[in-house]
C-alpha cells in the first residue's frame, strides 16, 4: 500500500534550519506530484511547496519563497523540504503529500517547533 514517512522534524531557533524528508514506497514515485503542506493550531492546512514528476517545475507558499527548497530524489523514492531562516510562524505540523493518478496520500506528519 501507499506510504509516505516524514522525518526531520524538531525544535530549532529562529533564524535556523531542518530539512525534512518524505520517504514514499506502494506506488509510482517518479509520476506522483509532490508536496509539503503545513497545519499550525487551530488554523487550516496550507500548500507549503510542490514539485512536478520531473522535478522541473516548482510551486512555493508566498510566506516561504526564498527561504524553502523542495527537491525530490527519483531514486531513492524520497521528496525533500530544506527549511531556512526559520521563523516561529513557521512552527506547525508539516505533512508530504503525493498526487498519484488522481489520488491524494498523505503521511502521518513532523512537528516543527521554531522558538527561543
């Protein structure tokens, strides 16, 4: 079955960085658009970032351009989120997504805490 498995979370300080990764396994890694989502506390989850099939083309959140990279890596079936210049607005659930024929697939998320 589909899998996706976060990991990378943490606690950091502003001005710091992590970066996520999103291992995937059960489907078609190198067909599925991929993407980070986020959820902070009683606020509704948001597009963080996506990456085409390809990698060639990618979508970012207005609040993380210029500070967030996502990447994906066909081989080793895995999608990245490098997170710079954190901010403690950044701090929420952040969930990896694939759209795969249609569907979407969701893992079970990393908690990013960004305070002092």
């Amino acid at each position: 079955q589909v899998q996706l498995v976060e990991s990378g979370g943490g606690l950091v300080q502003p001005g710091g960085s992590l970066r996520l990764s999103c291992a995937a396994s059960g489907f078609t890694f190198s067909t599925a658009v991929m993407s980070w989502y986020r959820q902070a506390p009683g606020k509704e989850r948001e597009l963080v970032a996506s990456i085409t099939s390809a990698g060639d083309m990618k979508n970012y959140a207005d609040s993380v351009k210029g500070r967030f990279t996502i990447s994906r890596d066909i081989a080793k079936k895995t999608v990245y989120l490098q997170m710079d210049s954190l901010k403690p607005e950044d701090t929420a659930v952040y969930y990896c997504n694939a759209l795969w024929v249609r569907l979407d697939y969701w893992g079970q998320g990393t908690q990013v805490t960004v305070s002092s």
